[in-house]
C-alpha cells in the first residue's frame, strides 16, 4: 500500500466565490456560516465589551463610559499573580490531561490490548460524573482528613503531608478529571490516521514507542495543537476546581477573581468581570492564531485517501499485559476512585469523610429522599431534550464548517475563529450575557428551554468545531476531486463523501457534546425559568443546601443513566457498522 | 416531548404587548387597605390565575410544600416558582425589569430586599399580615416584608475542635491557637460583610479596626466556592476545623443526624431577616398580595418552621431541634442587622475584607 504525503498546494477546486479582490474573496456558503456564528457569538461578546467599558448602574444598566476597570486589572495587586497562576494552572493541566489521554488512546487506537474497547466505557462513565462531586471526592480522597494524608502521616509520622489545596492539587484533579475528554478526542484523531507508516517504521526496525513517538504523533500533531489548545483554555476558564481547591487555599487565578469581582458589590456588576473576560479572549485570540499557523500544512497529514484505509493495530506482544495493567490503572484512577467515593458518599446520612466507623453508618435515606416527590422527575425530560437538541445542533453545523476549513474554502479561517470564541466566555460571564440577550428579544423565548438549548450550543460549539476539524483533516481530497470530476455538486460531495467518512468522528462529537451540556450548571442557571429546569441545576442546589449525600445519590442515579444512554448509543452504531 | 417554549411565557409575553404596562387599577391594590381587599384580591387573582415566585428557599421542604399548600386553599392559581441564590436572583431580577420583560410577582429571599429596592427594581407594597411581626422586623416604608430570620454563629468539628477549647466570645478567635483553623465565607452579603460589619457596630470603628488587624494574623480561609451549608459540610469532613459566622441551625441539623459538628454563638449574635419584594412592573399584583399574605400567615410560616427555617411570627415556633440557637432561648443577645443597615455597611465592609483578608 502507497500513501502520499505531500507538499502543500493549493487546492485544485475552485470554490463559487463573490467577485471581490483576490485576497477578500468569500464563498457564499462561507459568508452565511459566518453570518450564523456572528448572530450567535455577538451578542454576547458586545454585552462583555460593553460592561467593561462602562459604569454599572444600581439597576444594572450601563451608565457612563470608563477605562477604570481596565486601569484597575493593571494596577490591581492581583492581576500579574493570578495570571501568572493561570498559565501555570492551564499548562499544568494540559500536559498532564493530554500526556495521560494520548498514552490511552495510543494503546486502546493502536495496539491488541486485551479489554481496551472497555476503555470508552470507562471514559464516557466519568463523562458522566457531575464536576463538583468529582472534585469533591478528591478534595475527600487527598484533603487534609483523607486516606491518602493518613496513610501518608503514618507512614512517616507527620502531621501534615500533602496539602492538595495549592497549585498542584489544582492541576492534578483539573488534568485528571480532561482525561476522558482528551482520550475522546484523541482516539478519533488516531482512528482516522493509517497505521502503515508505523508498521513501515516498525519493520524498519524501530520498536513500537519509538514508531508511536516519530510516526503517529508527529502525524497527529496538527490534531493534537487543537487538542491542547482547547484543554489549555478548558483549564483557562475552569471554574469548580479553582473555586473548590484553589480559593480555600488562597490560590487565585483569573476565573476566581471574575466570579469574586462580579460577585463584591452585592448588586451586579460586570465591569471588572468584563474587563477580566475581555483580556482573556485577547490572550485566547493570540493561541488560536498560532495554532492555525500551525495547521496551514494540515495537507501533510492527511491519510485516509482513495487508495484504500483501514486503520491497523499493532501487536505489542508480551508487552500487551503490560498495557492492559495501565489501562486498569487509569481506569481506577479517573474513573473507579470518584465514582466509588461519590457511591459511598450516596449511603451516608452526612457528609463525613472514610473511615471504618463510617461503614457502620449505611443507609438509603438518600435514595429513599429523591424517588419521593422531587424536582428529579420534574426535570430528566427537560435535560434529555437539552442535551439532544444542542448536540443535534451543534454536530452537522460543525462539520460543514469543518470541512470548509479544511479545504481552505475562501475566507473559512474567519469561521474557524469566530466559532472558537465561546470557549473564552467564562460561563458565569456567558450566561449574564445570553440572559441579557434573551430577555431583551422580541421572540418569546426568555426563561424557556429553547432559550437554553441555544445558548449552549453556541458554547459547545467550539468542542463540535475541534472534533469535526480534526476527522475532516484527515480525508484526503482525492476522493472528493474524483466525485467532483465525475459531475457530483458540493452537496452530495459533502453528504456521500464527507459525511460518511466522518460519521465515526461525528458520533463520538454528539455523545460528547450531549454529555457536557446536560452537565453544565453556571450556563443554564440564570436561563432557566419556573417549568424549564434542568438536572444540573438541581444538582447544584443540592450542594448549595448541603444536601450532599442526596446530591451523591442523585449522582449515581445520573451516572447510571449516562452510561445507559452510552451503551445504547454504542450499540446502535455497531447494528450500522459504525466503529464508536 | 415538553414543550420547548413555555406556553407561561409565551402568553405572558403576548400579554405585555397588548398591555404595556399593568393598569393603574391593578398596582393600586399592592398598596391597598380597603376594607374589601381581601374579597378583591380573590377576585383579581382568579382573573390573573397564575403567580410566579422567585426565592432562594430551599425548593423540597420549602417552595413546593408552600406552593402546594397555597394551590389547595387557592385552586384557581397556579403557582410556579423559580429557586436561585440571592446574587443569581438579584441579576435576574435586574435583567427583567430593565428590559420591561418582568416574569417574578414576588421575589423572596435573605439579602434580596434592601439591594433590590435600592437598585429600584421594586415597588412599595402593604399587607395586613406584618401587623403580627415584631417592630424591628417590620419596614415602615413598606418596600419589603419579612418572612423567615436567621441567626449567624461559629461551626466547629467536635473531633478537631475539644468543647472547653472552643471560641466562646469575639476576643477567643485571637487566639494564636487558631492560626490557620479558621474560615469565613466570601463573596455574599451574609458571609464577611455580615461578620465585619457585626463587629463594627458591636465594637465601634476605632476598636474594631485594632480587633481586624489582630484577626487579619489568622489567616483565614476564604471560602468563596458555596453556600454557608456547604463550609459546615467542610468542617463536618474535618477539612477545616472552625466556619465563622455560617447559618447557626445548619450543625444542629447535622448534629442530629451524628455528624461531628455543633454550633457555638458568640455575643452578640447578628440576625438577618430573609425579605420579599414586589417587582417593578409586576404582572400579577392580585395573585402577587395573595401570595404575600400566605407566606406571613400563619399557614406559610409553619411550612418555613417545618423547613427548618425560622419563623418571623412569634406565634409560630420553630422547631424544637433548633431552637438552642435562638439568642432568646440561648440567653445571648441578639442583634438584628436589617437589610437596610447591612446594605449601608456593604462596600465599606468589604473594603476592610479586601484591604485585609484578601490574600
């Protein structure tokens, strides 16, 4: 088998474009993608803009025009140290998230592993499992009276060992808990890249780390950029764990200030937050450039062409125990250890921490509380809806924009960019905007769940985006040339080629954009009315009240239908041959 | 399938574009007290058939039992409410009433009133029902009504924390003992501002800044990532050894299910009261009052009692479990930081936290 790699050129298909000068050339397709983002990234963006430049009024409406907040996050003795923590917070994470994540994909993508499918299981289970409590099982399992600080003093007969409420703490629960997603999106980037350059280089005599090193990563390295990118701003703009680990030990990074300066006047007041948000989208605007500098020799890497494709697995032999011993451990590490502390946490009257005599303490109160009447019935179909609807949103919109970006259709990159923004918006920030927005729209749509649907989607739009770009960059454009030769429009390019191609990537995108949006709490909170509640924001009450051991209950019960929906899910695609 | 645009909101907006603004007549009956108001609140309710609640109660033992309750007496109105915490409310609330899109008729929570009416979303109203409240409970303007009060005290682990060393007055929380034990909730009006400006009207500015300065060597722990529930739940882990000024019942709630926790109050003792308010442009002013009477009315303040709440009415008791943290049973003064006063002491408040405790 022959696999091309060439050099960049340009693309032999004309794209239908306006008549303008060369260099402002635009397809119509584009321009109308571009309109959609815009009407959906805007508002938003101009409500941020806004209140950083101006004075908020008691009735929170903008009053005069100012540079103050500006001029305070410079002079303010606490904007260099918290962005200095931030870098170090995001790098920390990402390295972290994508190094442990890429290992996993590895050895599940590309070698004969005993029991690696169960590893999207796994990674789906922990998907599944609500920020907060997986933060705070850690916070449990390494916090000042957990297991891992009395073994530890024990052993070594201090008082203190570990204090997990610093810097680290934060990037070791953060990059843990980006595990699953960064396998995720790895793995769909390895299954579409041809293993036979690693197989040439494995019969060159390399052993197989080195062909992983030297051949697939370097292959996948304009997938894999995108991919710390997006784990980088994820960890930017985090909020649970620097809240819950960084605040109490005094560890301040941007999203902490953003939420505190919002938050200190009592009455709202979004000008600092602003001014915080806008900064960021600037320091996110500068990455973005890079990495599709980056990506501008994308042609280089692509691999699935015309003349035949089928990812291969590598045979690790004897080493392959060894890789399963891995997978198991990671497999405890991100996923048994908070599903199993949230589990134990389920049975509990209280909210304690382990120790023997909290065994003789079991109890179903918890389950028995929320099968009563409760907001949990009241809300599952509202969250189902929310999750399908955004993800059915989200995924073919993205994959159009994808495959324009990749073939470099005129004035694409503009859609690159623009559908990276949402990922800046703190969430807190994004749902003061879109409430704003909403409330504020002549369409009936304030306070309803379409409201809420529409809002993320135009959050989870950048991860669409980076699944989507990373499945299209690979399709070489041999086959769609021939079917373009042969007399077939770009439509039926797009769905008889493209599509199906994808469609492994696209599935893997709807699962996870379902999942991350029936989780998210900050977006929906303000969205939501009386009658359109969703699961999360119940959950977060939860903790709110303390009722933690109900919310652990509650979380059992989630992850359980989580898993469900991904079972099925799987097993509907496997019946179509689709590998998942 | 339910439906993605809400047939509430839909109407209600239909309604406010034929109606720009609710008659005069219907904003005439908040402030009413004709002889015949209760006979037209009936009336006008069963016209508007429909009252929407914001609060920041808790929705299963608080909301739900009290918009059951008022359904059954009241079955031609439906109520539905909204739950959030005060900071989410207060936005809410701002956000609707700028754009004159108002779905709240009445806005109840602990904090909401004063910065609500300060910031003009609200309108004066009047309700027979606070005639049973203490004086110092009630607001002669009649911009807010109380509708539960809370009282504020210290959490400490029983396991880390021996019961004859625990802080006992304001001055024991010097103790260099404690260094690095404490923690204070940040970023809510009853959490640092409520504590500060405790000691400052307690203390006087003058000592009271000689007291910061030495507590300042603490280190507190600045908790800015829940409610005051959740801190106790911290201490409960044995993550933190002592929560300063957390809701006093919250430990005894959780005492009594065995958790390793209790509540000592320190002297004097600062008392919220959770308040309503009406919205400016409010869409339903007859269900609205109808509401407001419920809620102060013997009938609501039982379902609050039995929430764990405690009660504005003194001739409803609250739970015999909590009482021990009610300054008058305990034998502690109390001292009562209206809404009003704690908005008043708010930004200089959090001046002293920022220029001080703030790491």
């Amino acid at each position: 088998m022959t696999t091309q790699i060439e050099e960049p050129r340009r693309p032999t298909l004309p794209w239908p474009a306006l008549r303008w000068p060369e260099n402002l050339r635009v397809s119509p397709l584009v321009l109308l993608l571009i309109a959609v983002l815009l009407i959906a990234v805007v508002p938003p963006a101009l409500f941020l803009i806004n209140a950083s430049l101006h004075e908020t009024l008691p009735d929170g409406a903008n009053g005069a025009f100012t540079w103050r907040f500006y001029q305070q996050l410079v002079s303010g003795r606490f904007f260099l140290p918290s962005l200095v923590n931030t870098m170090i917070y995001a790098c920390g994470s990402a390295v972290i998230a994508i190094s442990i994540g890429t290992v996993q994909a590895l050895i599940v993508e590309r070698t004969n592993t005993p029991g690696r499918k169960l590893a999207f299981l796994a990674a789906i289970i922990s998907l599944g499992v609500p920020h907060i409590l997986y933060t705070v099982a850690w916070l449990l399992l390494l916090g000042r009276s957990g297991p891992v600080n009395d073994l530890l003093s024990s052993l070594f007969n201090t008082t203190q060992a570990l204090d997990v409420y610093s810097l680290w703490g934060m990037m070791l629960i953060e990059g843990i808990g980006f595990v699953p997603l960064t396998f995720l999106l790895m793995s769909a980037v390895l299954r579409s890249t041809d293993a036979s350059f690693e197989e040439a280089a494995m019969m060159s005599g390399a052993s197989p780390v080195r062909a992983f090193a030297s051949v697939t990563l370097r292959m996948a390295l304009p997938a894999l950029a995108g991919l710390t990118l997006l784990i980088f701003v994820k960890a930017f703009e985090s909020f649970e764990v620097p809240a819950l680990v960084g605040l109490a030990g005094n560890v301040n990074v941007i999203t902490t200030m953003i939420y505190q300066s919002s938050r200190h006047a009592g009455s709202p007041n979004y000008g600092e937050a602003g001014a915080y948000s806008v900064c960021l989208i600037i320091i996110l605007l500068g990455l973005m450039f890079w990495q599709s500098q980056l990506s501008r020799h994308a042609k280089r890497y692509q691999t699935i062409t015309g003349k035949g494709f089928r990812p291969r697995v590598i045979d690790l032999g004897g080493w392959r125990y060894g890789a399963s011993a891995l997978l198991v451990g990671l497999f405890l590490m991100v996923t048994v250890i908070p599903v199993a502390m949230l589990a134990f946490t389920s049975f509990q009257p209280f909210y304690g921490g382990v120790s023997l005599e909290s065994f003789t303490r079991l109890s179903l109160e918890n389950y028995q509380a929320l099968l009563g009447p409760g907001s949990f019935r009241d809300s599952i179909l509202n969250t189902l809806t929310l999750g399908a609807m955004t993800a059915t949103l989200v995924v073919p919109f993205t994959a159009l924009c994808a495959w324009l970006v990749v073939r470099r259709a005129p004035g694409a990159w503009i859609i690159d960019q623009i559908a990276s923004v949402p990922l800046v918006f703190p969430a807190i920030i994004l749902s003061v905007a879109f409430l704003d927005v909403f409330v504020n729209s002549s369409l009936p749509l304030y306070g309803t769940l379409l409201s809420v649907i529409l809002a993320s989607s135009v959050r989870y739009l950048p991860y669409g985006m980076r699944y989507a770009v990373a499945g299209a960059m690979q399709v070489h454009t041999d086959l769609e040339e021939a079917a373009t030769i042969s007399g077939a429009s770009r439509a039926r390019v797009f769905f008889k080629i493209l599509a199906p191609l994808l469609a492994a990537t696209l599935i893997s995108s709807w699962l996870l954009i379902f999942l991350l949006s029936v989780q998210a709490v900050s977006l929906p909170l303000l969205l939501v009315g009386p009658g359109s509640e969703v699961m999360a924001v119940t959950l977060f009450e939860l903790w709110q009240n303390g009722q933690v051991t109900e919310l652990a209950a509650m979380g059992v019960l989630w992850i359980a239908l989580m898993t469900c929906v991904s079972v099925m899910f799987h097993m509907l695609t496997r019946r179509h041959q689709l590998s998942v | 399938m339910p439906s993605l645009l809400n047939k509430t909101s839909a109407l209600a907006l239909a309604g406010a574009l034929l109606l720009s603004a609710p008659s005069a007549m219907a904003q005439e009956i908040l402030t009413s007290r004709a002889p015949d108001r209760d006979q037209q609140l009936l009336d006008g309710a069963k016209k508007e058939g429909q009252v929407v609640l914001y609060s920041a109660a808790i929705v299963n033992q608080a909301l739900r039992p009290m918009a059951e309750a008022f359904m059954k007496k009241y079955p031609f109105v439906k109520v539905t409410y909204w739950r959030a915490d005060t900071e989410e409310i207060i936005s809410k609330l701002s956000a609707e009433v700028r754009a004159k899109n108002v779905v709240a008729d009445l806005v109840e929570g602990t904090g909401v009133g004063e910065l609500a009416v300060e910031s003009g979303l609200t309108v004066p109203f009047t309700t027979p029902a606070t005639d049973a409240l203490p004086e110092m409970y009630r607001d002669p303007r009649g911009n807010w009504a109380s509708t539960r009060i809370s009282y504020f005290g210290l959490a400490y682990n029983t396991k880390l924390v021996p019961a004859d060393q625990v802080p006992k007055t304001y001055e024991d929380l010097l103790d260099p003992k404690w260094k690095g034990k404490l923690s204070w909730r940040i970023n809510t009006s009853s959490g640092t501002p409520l504590f500060i400006t405790t000691i400052r009207l307690t203390l006087g500015e003058d000592k009271a800044k000689e007291y910061f300065d030495k507590l300042a060597q603490q280190k507190i722990i600045n908790f800015g990532s829940g409610s005051a529930r959740t801190l106790v739940d911290r201490v409960i882990a044995g993550e933190i050894p002592i929560a300063l000024n957390i809701f006093a019942h919250h430990p005894l709630i959780s005492k009594a299910k065995g958790a390793p926790v209790n509540t000592q109050l320190l002297g004097p003792v600062p008392s919220t009261a959770g308040t309503m308010v009406v919205p400016k442009g409010v869409r339903h002013p007859y269900a609205a009052m109808l509401l407001a009477d419920f809620i102060i009315a013997k009938e609501g303040q039982s379902i609050f009692a039995k929430a764990e709440y405690f009660p504005v009415r003194p001739d409803v008791a609250p739970l015999e479990t909590l009482a021990p943290v009610v300054p008058k049973v305990a034998g502690v003064q109390e001292l009562f930081v209206s809404s009003e006063k704690l908005n008043r002491y708010y930004e200089s408040s959090q001046k002293i936290f920022e220029d001080k405790f703030r790491q």
